[in-house]
C-alpha cells in the first residue's frame, strides 16, 4: 500500500513539475519573477525585488551573495508590523536599507550598510528604531541616487 502511495505522489509530483516548466520560466506577465515584486520609487525607478516571506528566507536574506545590480533588491514581509533590526552577519555587499509601514511608506533608512563577513560578534544590526511591516534592501547608493526619504511611499 504504501509503494503504491509513493507512485501516486511521485507520478503527481513528476506531472506538476512538467506543467510548471511550461510557464515560462517563473516569470510572471509582466516580466517579474514569481517570486519578486517590482518596486517603484517616486521618481519612476524601477526595482526587481525578491520576496523574503518565509522565516528561513528572512533569517538568510542577502548572506553570501557576491554582487547586487542596481535595479535589484530584496523585499522582507513582516506578518504584522514590528521593529526589526537587520543584522549584516556573512553579508558581502554593502547595501541601502529601507524601513516601510503598511502602506508602503518609509519610516526609516540607513545608507551605505557595510558587509560583515564576521566573527558574529563584530557584526552590527542596523535600523527597527521605527515599527515597520516591510524593509527592502538595495545596493549601496541607490537610495541617495533615487533620493529616497522618509515620509515618501514606495509603489509594490
């Protein structure tokens, strides 16, 4: 009974994952992956976001990563808003960080946040002064490129 399970699970499985690479790559309509969102600052920039929802891709966030272009970034999503210090542990790039409420609009930001690739306990957390539902972090000098402030509504 329980092969017979497995075949069923794996058949399902196998038949899921041929749709999927059907559809173009994870892509949406709109050229955004499924799992990003496009971000639009008030000046009309537009930035290529990928979604950390999940616990686990929140706690690894950008670690590791060699490099981030200027029209990427990644968008945290907090359950419910909070103050949330962001921790730089294993980070290589420097990055700007953006704070967001519930309706899109900064309550706080740090530019130039440098890499730490450690010991843990040089790593410094920056930002949470503020509650937040959202934080999107993007290369170094984008921000002041974009001339990001507080109080401005970010479009997702």
């Amino acid at each position: 009974m329980h092969v017979r399970r497995f075949r069923i699970f794996w058949l399902a499985t196998a038949a899921l994952s041929f749709l999927m690479a059907g559809c173009g790559g994870g892509e949406s309509g709109n050229g955004v992956g499924y799992n990003s969102r496009q971000v639009t600052f008030p000046n009309g920039t537009k930035i290529r976001a990928e979604l950390a929802i999940q616990p686990a891709d929140v706690m690894r966030g950008m670690k590791f990563r060699d490099s981030l272009p200027e029209n990427e970034g990644m968008l945290f999503v907090h359950q419910k808003e909070g103050k949330y210090p962001y921790w730089m542990f294993e980070v290589k790039v420097p990055l700007d960080m953006i704070w967001m409420d519930r309706q899109h609009t900064v309550v706080q930001l740090v530019h130039k946040v440098p890499p730490c690739p450690g010991p843990q306990e040089k790593c410094l957390s920056y930002g949470g002064g503020f509650n937040a539902a959202y934080v999107l972090e993007v290369a170094a000098g984008v921000a002041a490129k974009n001339n990001i402030k507080p109080g401005m509504t970010l479009d997702f």
